[in-house]
C-alpha cells in the first residue's frame, strides 16, 4: 500500500481531468479538499507529488495518486480523526 509511506505534510499539487485551476498544498490539505468533491469531480481528481512512490508491481517510483488512492488517503484521515 503506497498511501502508508506519504507524509501529510509533503507539498503537493491536486489537480483534475477537467481543467479547473490546481490547488498547490500539503497532501493533507488535498485530501481534505478532495472530501468535499461531488462523485464527478472525484472522479477526475488527481494528486501530484513533490517526492515518488513506490507503487507495487512498477518497476519505477510513481509521482500521480489517482481517485482510488487519494480516497484510501481520506479514508485513513478520517480514521486518524
């Protein structure tokens, strides 16, 4: 699982399929912001990464969640409290 190695505090970049202006923070902050995307939006959401992770079954580090692992990413904050 990539998403237990990525620190809340690292910069980060979300950005979307739909051409909506990206909004450049903390991976906790975009996953916050990701929690509040209707379906859609989600969807087309992407995070970019100032620092790659290992992504199993790749033989190269990845830079770009997409929706399924920037939700396990919500799904552990909201674990966290």
């Amino acid at each position: 699982m990539i998403i237990s190695t990525i620190p809340w505090d690292q910069p980060a970049t979300m950005i979307d399929l739909d051409g909506k202006a990206p909004l450049i923070a903390t991976v906790r902050d975009c996953v916050i912001h990701y929690g509040l995307f209707k379906p859609f939006a989600k969807e087309q959401a992407r995070v970019l990464l100032t620092q790659p992770v290992h992504r199993e079954g790749q033989k190269t580090r990845t830079w770009l969640l997409h929706p399924d692992e920037i939700q396990q990413l919500a799904d552990k904050l909201r674990a966290e409290g």
